[in-house]
C-alpha cells in the first residue's frame, strides 16, 4: 500500500454556488474560473466550466424511496429490496417501499404511491419496467435524485433510442436526476471502512467490468464510490469526474467508458480533475470496429473516432489503459503514491537476467534509468561483489539480499538523487532470500519519500512475502506483471509532469469574435465547398500567408498576372467544388515564359470543359518549393465538435497517415506537442543536410486554425490547408493550396 499527497493546484480556485439551469433542486459547485456570466461561454456558445453536481444526498442520502418494492420470494425486485434494506442501514438512510397493494415489506410500513411519502426523499429507486410515467410524480414530490434499473432503451436500437429520449425529456422537466436507465446496484455496494488513506472512486458503464477494481478491497485498496451510469439518460461520467474531483478523500478516479454522451461535458470534467491535480485513468473501449459495434449494442453510446477521443484524453491528462488488469494497478498507484521527487527509475534485481529484461522493457516504455554515479557505483560494491553491474540496472548475484547488505543495498540506491522510483522484480519466491528481500524493502518504504515498487511474478500468490509482507505494506506498491508495473510508474510520473504544466485552455479560450470573424462571415457559402481561391481569402482573412496569386479569366490576363506574381508560376483551375486538381490535369507548375502560361491557360480551360467543371477563372500562383510539405485542417467530430489535426502534407498525408489532432481550445504547449507525436517529426529538424525549418510558424498556422475552427464552430464542416509548405527557420509558412467546406 502507498501513502499519497494530492497533487497542488496549478490555478487559483474558487468556490460557488449557482443554480443549474432549470432545476432549482439542485445546487452545482463551480470552482473553476471567475463569476458565472456571458464569459462563461466561449466564442461559438459553449460552456467554458464544468458545473458540479451536488451528489452527496444520492451517495449518502438521509432517506430513501424503494419503488416497486417486493419482499415475496421468487420475485425479480425481492433480492434487490433484500439489499437495499442492508444498505440503508449501513448509510444511516430511513428506507420507504413503495407499492400500490401491499402495506409493509420485510416489516417497513409501505406507501401505495409516490404522493404519499412522508417528508423528504432524497433517492427513490425504481424496480419497475417502465419509468417514465413516475418521472413528473418524482418531480412534485421534489426527489432530487433517482435510479431506474430497467433495460429495452437506447442499447436495443431505434425504438429503445426514442424511447430513452422520451425519458430524458421528462427528467429534465421534472428537476429530477436520474441515473440509468439499464444501470444496476453497484452504487450501493458494501464499501470496506477500515482502510485508510486516499480512496479509488470508480465510474463504469457495465457494471461487470468494475468489479476487478472493486475487490481490490481485499488487497487493502481503499474505494470509497462507484458509479454505474448504464445508459446515462441524464447523469453521466463526466458528472461524476467534476463531483469525484472536489471529494477530499479521492485520490484517484477509475473509469470504464463505453462510449460517451456528450464530448465537450467529458473534456470539461478532466479540465476540472486536471485543474485540481486528481489522476483520471480510463479504460475506453472501441479502438476496432468490433468494440465499436459491441458498446453500442450494450449502452447505446457513440463511441466517436477513436483517434480523437484517444487525442482528447491525453490533450487533458486522462490516462487511457487498455485492459482491467491496467486499469486497477495503475488506479492504486496514482491513488496514493507520494509525489514523485525525481523522474528516474532504478532497477534492482537479484538476478542479471531479470534486471536486463525489466530494463529493456522500462526504456522501450519511455521510462528514464539514469546511470548512477561512479562514487555510487563504489558504495554499492562494498556489498556487491565487482564483477556485477550496478550502473543501473542493479544485480547483486542473489546472496546479499539474505543478510544485512541486503538492506544497505536499498537504502544507498534510494539515496541516490536521481532516482525518484525504485522498482525489484522477484520474478519468483527463492525462500529464504526472498523472503529478507521483501521486508527489507518493506522497510526501506518506511523512511524514504521516493516509491518502491515490486513485481512479484509468482503465479501462486499465497506465499507469506507476498500475501503478508507486501501487501500488508502501507508503502509499497506491489505489482504481478512486469506491464503493469511500468505502465502504472509511466502514468504516475507522466500524470505529475502534466499537472505541474498544466493551465487550462478553456482559461484562454477566446469569448468574443476577433475582426477576422466578420471578414469570414463574407466569405462563407452554406452548403457549398468554396473555390481554391475563396479558401485561401478565408486564410488570409485569419493571417495565414498564401502565395502571391491572382484569379484570371483570359489567356492575355494571365500572361500579365505572372508578371506581376514572378517567374515561376503554377496555374490551377479555379471553381467551387473542385477538390482533386491534380487528379484531373488541372494543375501546371514550374512555368516559366509567358507562352508557357498562355499555352496552360488555354489547356486548363480546355480541360474543365471536357470534364464539365464550372470555372470562376484560373490561379496564376507564385511557386514556392524549398520547405517541408505539412497538411493542417479542421473537421467536425461527433461528439467533440470541430477538431483541429497537423500532419505530413502532400501526397504523404494519403499514404502515411502521419497525423496528430487536438480539440480546441488548446495553447501552444499542445500544437507543439502534436508536432512531437508525428513519427516524421525529424523532417522539420533537417535531415541529410536539409536546413531546420520554421517550426514556430507551423505552431502559429495551427493556432490561426484552431482560433477559425472555434469561431466558425460548426458552419465550418471542414479546411484542408494541403500543402503547407513550412519554409526554413526564420521564414515562416505558406499556404499552397486549401479545401474548405460550409455548413
């Protein structure tokens, strides 16, 4: 077990409260940003913060409705009442059962209607088939919150999906907060209150795959909420992100997401948590196809492009693991390991072989094993023999680790200032060694704040070191696989560097329209792919250099434009709805003479008209050549709304696919790093002798884009600014050619 200290907030935050629209029954905690008002939405009219709801009175309400209630044997609602009852009594909750033909359930007087409950309820439960008809009776009687169970919504198709929508309209009018449909009893499970220090809190959308994290219990892993939002007809996971992240005793939020509801609420919740230093750590599904289809299937859910939602999550520091067994290891460590002190690992085996393997592994994942110093190196040898290595890893040949060097050992690495995390595979018990081993380690946790992990590979796990010794630890975070441990130390020293840079865009996002909004307004078309030349106006409308140009409609007009432009010249086709020039023939470069272009004009016309294409003249443009070809472009995503992605350009962008992609708003750190993430990147540093190139002007064209994306919001349906050709370091970029289409 680990202790933890909550990570500082990196922004000023203060506290309110305001009503959430028109459910005066419920209050929301904002703590993000300045007083509500018009600048709480940005430029298109999206929120900037997220409101909190007020979920004490359902996690710990002082009474509850049970409606549907049955204590008859057999029956479906029997063993949820059963539970209910147990759980009521456990929260200190009075339970009320509801039922139109009976007057007690397993002894608590019952009510026959909603109407008839006697003072307030703060949670009603519904064990009925059809909730909707109780919704407006939930609503007069001023429920705030309630769970319906039922199933047949949204998950089964068409008919569930307007059936679920029927539902959600009523919850809204009615004040009511509802959880569900198709959700189940987990938020009322039995939680451990023996454990201490911070706590897990889980929100998952199959209740099934939450229960690997939940029985961690057993391990000494303290959880202290779960949260199954099934088909979230109203409450969602992002609901429970901003509520789990304001919970003093949570230190970490574990998540099972199907698909989600509503793009910008999730990014609005993890800018809260990441705001507030709280690690979110998702497993999401629907990286395939397959997983798509089988999510919608269970929750109805759009699962969204994967590469967006996967860009998303890291551009707000959820961490995304794959599987469940991640999803719990990594959880425990963010959860309560201590903020890290230094960044590097050291690996300290009692086996050569086993250090090199978990060394190769952990720098493959990015990990940083710094080679310890030459006076280190002597100290450690005191105690281990000269001809093993210590430089990191560390192999101490196996009999130190059974006597008192064994815990010098340890102590000396720890000391070390550059190694922050401490991790000892055992990739099997060797008793009694083993044994000496794990509670010295034990040990050395108690008196150092770095993190100490362990790997203990035995596939038995009954072993007193383990069972006993390890995870009886406070301190120590024991993993079973080599993966999980160094996937869960990458994400605890990824999530702190996150946090310790971390400033929120949507602080920064603009709220007002810039002069080069009106300008656009000019130039949109609904419905209507604009011309080259209009999709470079509505560039240059945002300050994004275009070469010089001029559209021409004559063979002698434009012998004058290239002129006036400079040889060399290209020529392109010009018209609305033209998008693959080149495909066609409709693009000349590299002219040089004025009969050349003359000869071109009267090709290019010629061309148009074999192929039916409407021209509203031709570009004579001027040419640029030297640079890196990149693409940047906007595109509207279901669930996000406008995205904006940088990539290779030219024909690299069809046949690599090397592309990074960010939801705006963001800031520069984050078009930066999209540049880092393309595995081309080295192309804009200079290869075989080419000159770096103007990387800063790249950033700004992306952030020129972005700024168009949020003000045209969705009247953009998309911009594909391919070929930017980024020129070298100090001359800036120059937009080559453009696509853009109106909504």
């Amino acid at each position: 077990m680990l202790g933890s200290t909550h990570g500082t907030l990196t922004s000023d935050l203060r506290a309110r409260v305001v009503a959430c629209g028109d459910r005066p029954v419920n209050a929301v905690h904002e703590a993000a940003g300045p007083a509500a008002s018009a600048g709480d939405l940005d430029v298109s009219g999206r929120p900037l913060y997220a409101p909190v709801p007020d979920l004490d009175r359902f996690f710990r309400p002082s009474s509850v409705a049970v409606v549907g209630a049955s204590d008859t044997e057999g029956r479906p609602g029997t063993g949820i009442t059963r539970q209910l009852v147990d759980w009521a009594a456990r929260v200190g909750a009075r339970l009320h059962p509801v039922h139109p033909t009976r007057t007690s359930v397993f002894g608590l007087d019952c009510v026959p209607s909603v109407a008839d409950l006697p003072g307030r309820v703060d949670l009603a439960v519904l064990l009925v088939g059809d909730p909707l008809p109780l919704i407006p009776q939930l609503g007069e009687a001023k429920v705030p919150f309630a769970v319906a169970f039922a199933s047949g919504f949204a998950e089964t198709g068409e008919q569930g999906a307007a059936a679920q929508a029927r539902l959600a309209a009523a919850v809204e009018r009615s004040g009511v907060r509802l959880l569900g449909p198709n959700t189940n009893l987990n938020a009322f499970e039995s939680f451990r209150d023996d454990l201490e220090g911070p706590a897990i809190a889980l929100i998952t959308q199959s209740g099934h795959q939450g229960r690997p994290v939940f029985t961690m219990q057993e391990l000494g892993v303290r959880l202290s909420h779960w949260a199954p939002t099934g088909n979230e007809a109203d409450l969602e996971t992002a609901d429970f992100i901003s509520y789990f992240a304001e919970r003093p005793e949570v230190g970490a939020i574990a998540c099972y997401v199907e698909g989600l509801k509503d793009g910008r609420s999730f990014l609005l919740a993890a800018d809260r948590a990441a705001r507030r230093g709280v690690p979110v750590v998702a497993v999401k599904v629907g990286r395939t196809d397959a997983g798509a289809r089988t999510a919608a299937s269970h929750t109805g859910k759009l699962t969204g492009s994967d590469q967006v939602v996967d860009a998303a999550m890291r551009q707000f520091g959820v961490i995304r693991v794959d599987g469940l067994d991640e999803l719990q290891d990594t959880a425990a460590l963010l959860a309560r390991a201590r903020r890290p002190v230094a960044d590097g690992v050291a690996v300290y085996s009692i086996s050569g072989g086993t250090g090199a393997h978990f060394a190769d592994l952990a720098t493959a994942a990015g990990l940083r094993l710094p080679r310890l110093g030459d006076a280190r190196q002597a100290e450690l040898h005191q105690w281990i023999p000269p001809y093993l290595n210590v430089s990191n890893p560390i192999d101490n040949g196996g009999h130190p680790v059974g006597d008192r060097r064994g815990r010098k050992i340890i102590d000396s690495i720890l000391a070390d200032p550059e190694v922050g995390v401490l991790i000892c595979p055992i990739t099997g018990p060797f008793p009694p060694m083993s044994d000496r081993l794990a509670q010295d380690l034990v040990d050395a946790a108690e008196t150092t704040d770095k993190l100490v992990c362990v790997v203990w590979g035995s596939p038995v796990g009954t072993e007193a070191a383990y069972r006993d010794t390890l995870l009886g630890s406070s301190r120590v975070a024991t993993f079973r696989t080599f993966a999980n441990c160094i996937t869960a130390v990458r994400a605890h020293l990824s999530h702190h560097r996150f946090t310790d840079r971390y400033r929120s865009p949507f602080d920064e996002a603009p709220r007002t329209p810039s002069p080069s909004y009106r300008k656009a307004q000019e130039l949109m078309r609904p419905g209507e792919q604009l011309s080259e030349h209009a999709a470079k106006q509505l560039l240059r409308a945002y300050g994004i250099r275009v070469p010089r140009e001029q559209l021409v409609t004559s063979a002698a007009a434009s012998v004058r434009a290239a002129a006036l432009v400079g040889y060399p010249v290209v020529m392109k086709a010009s018209a609305p709805q033209l998008a693959h020039k080149t495909e066609l023939g409709l693009v000349k470069i590299g002219l040089t003479s004025a009969s050349q272009v003359r000869d071109s004009y009267r090709e290019l016309t010629d061309i148009a008209r074999y192929e039916g294409v409407d021209l509203d003249g031709v570009l004579v443009c001027q040419m640029v050549e030297r640079g890196v070809e990149m693409v940047v472009g906007v595109a509207q995503d279901d669930l996000f709304g406008p995205t904006v992605t940088v990539g290779l350009g030219g024909v690299l962008v069809e046949v690599l696919h090397d592309t990074a992609v960010r939801v705006p708003p963001f800031g520069e750190d984050q078009a930066r790093d999209m540049l880092g993430e393309l595995r081309g990147r080295a192309l804009l540093e200079g290869v075989r002798g080419g000159p770096p190139v103007d990387v800063d002007a790249l950033v700004e064209v992306v952030l020129r884009v972005q700024r168009m994306a949020l003000e045209l919001g969705g009247r953009l349906a998309e911009l594909d600014v391919n070929p930017l050709m980024v020129l070298p370091r100090g001359q800036g970029a120059v937009a080559l050619d453009a696509l853009a289409v109106c909504r």
